[in-house]
C-alpha cells in the first residue's frame, strides 16, 4: 500500500535519506539516564546463579501470563528483573553495556515500576536508575493501579501483577546518533528488554506478558513524561503462577 503510514516510515527512516544527527553536528550528548528526584532505596545485591534455569528449557516453557497468583515478589527477585532488563555491565562517561543489546549502545529506555505486591518496597510508581542500582518512589498514589490498568484498556493483569513493567523512550537519547531511524531501534530494543523479561522471569516462577494495547496519552500522563521527549513504548506486568499448569 503506496503512501500507506507504514510505507511513509519506512521511507523517511531509510539510512540513505538520513539528514546529519545532532552527534554528527558535534551537539554535546544527552544525559546517560534522566535524573530522577527523590530517596534513592538501593536494590540488593544478586546471585544469579540462585535464579538459574537452562536457557533452552526457558525458552521452551515461555508464554504470555496474564493470570497471577496472590503471592509477592521478593525485593531480591525484582532486583534480578531489573537487572536483567537494563542492568548496566560496564559503563564510562558515554556509554553504558547492559544486560541487553541496543543500537549504538544508546540505551534510551527508562524503567518506571507500578509495585503491587512486593516485598519490602510499598506499593506504589518507582523509577529504577540503572546507573545508581536503586530505585525511587515517585508517587504513593493508592488510585494508580486503577489508573494505570484502565489506561492499558482495561487489561486487568496490570492490577494483579505483583509488579509492572513500563519502558519508557527518551528520544534525543537514540535520534541524537540515528536522526529519524532513530525510532526504528526503539522498537527493536524494546522486544529486546521485554524478551529478556520473559526469560528471567520463567527462572523464578513467574510469568509475564507483553503489553502494545494501551491508550499512550493517558499512560505518558499518568507517567508524568514530558511528551515532547518521551513516550512509553511497551508494558509489561509480572506475577507468579497459580500452578505448574498454568499457561494463560
Ligand atoms: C508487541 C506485542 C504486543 C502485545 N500486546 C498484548 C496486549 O496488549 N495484551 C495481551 O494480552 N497480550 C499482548 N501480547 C501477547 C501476545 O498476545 C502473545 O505473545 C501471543 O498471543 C503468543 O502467545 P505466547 O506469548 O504465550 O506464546 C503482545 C505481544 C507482543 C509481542
């Protein structure tokens, strides 16, 4: 379908038709992670090997979960999503590596968590900062979880996670290298961090289930995002199995 949105993007995202980047007009680069206020709670530290299962076995017995057990995650096992999603493996001034790959190691997500059921860490919306291996309450409020399940189309899964998942892009920090393609590989990173979500989350017994439906306006304003340079790109809420049986 010539002209369609789709073939539009596509053709204005081509490498060939490609204007200079800002990193390319020599335009100082954004900051490796947005600053966040607030008190740092800092995260425990892992043993992965506590939460080990065969790759290929994971592999095998993934699905999507949409159905939770009433039972709370530990603030240990959180810890472990987070880092498995985002953790940061080697950094300096520039550039992070992480747990996930990502074009031009831009890394241009920012972890917010709705916390349902965990334990040790009161319900609430939290930042995670990659950087500082900590995360930050950024509201108490008791009425987000209806909220937030109602802006992501009723999707009930959201409010009997024990946690949620929302990936949030900050967009300068992958066009100032990519210019427009830029948001091609927003995309792509995105199933990244949401494939390595449903791994680990196999290891500890829980399931998760990505999340493309949802109503960006009221999620990016319940988030608090600054929609001329972020938007939520993906959702993911993470709960237990009601039993080994359990596949939905
Ligand atoms: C990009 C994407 C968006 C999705 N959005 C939703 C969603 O909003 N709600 C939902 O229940 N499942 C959603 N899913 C999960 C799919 O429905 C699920 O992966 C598919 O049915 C295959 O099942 P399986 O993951 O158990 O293999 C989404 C999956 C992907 C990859």
């Amino acid at each position: 379908m010539k002209n369609s949105l789709g073939q539009l993007f596509l053709e204005a995202t081509k490498y060939q038709n490609m204007d200079k980047s800002n990193q390319e007009k020599g335009k100082p680069q954004p900051v490796l992670e947005r600053p966040c206020e607030g008190r740092k709670i800092e995260l425990p530290s892992i043993d992965l090997t506590e939460m080990d299962g065969s790759l290929n076995q994971l592999i095998i017995q993934r699905r999507s979960l949409r159905n939770y057990a009433d039972k709370a995650m530990t603030f240990k096992q959180l810890a472990y999503l987070l880092f498995v999603t985002q953790g940061i493996k080697q950094k300096n001034e520039k550039v992070t590596l992480r747990t996930v790959p990502s074009a031009g190691a831009r890394h241009a997500f920012d972890t917010y968590l709705l916390v349902n059921h965990v334990e040790g860490l009161e319900s609430g919306l939290y930042r995670y900062l990659a950087l500082e291996d900590a995360v930050v309450k950024i509201s108490s409020d008791p009425t987000l979880k209806d909220t937030l399940t109602n802006a992501c189309l009723g999707q009930k899964m959201i409010a009997s996670s024990a946690v949620t998942f929302f990936w949030v892009a900050d967009i300068e920090r992958m066009t100032y290298r990519y210019g427009e393609r830029g948001y091609r590989y927003l995309h792509l990173d995105a199933g990244h961090v949401c494939q390595n979500l449903y791994l680990s989350a196999e290891a500890i017994g829980a399931g998760t289930c990505a999340v493309g439906a949802f109503d960006d306006d009221r999620i990016n304003s319940i988030l608090g995002l600054n929609l001329d340079e972020q938007f939520t790109i993906y959702i993911a809420p993470v709960g237990f199995k009601k039993s080994n049986l359990e596949g939905e």
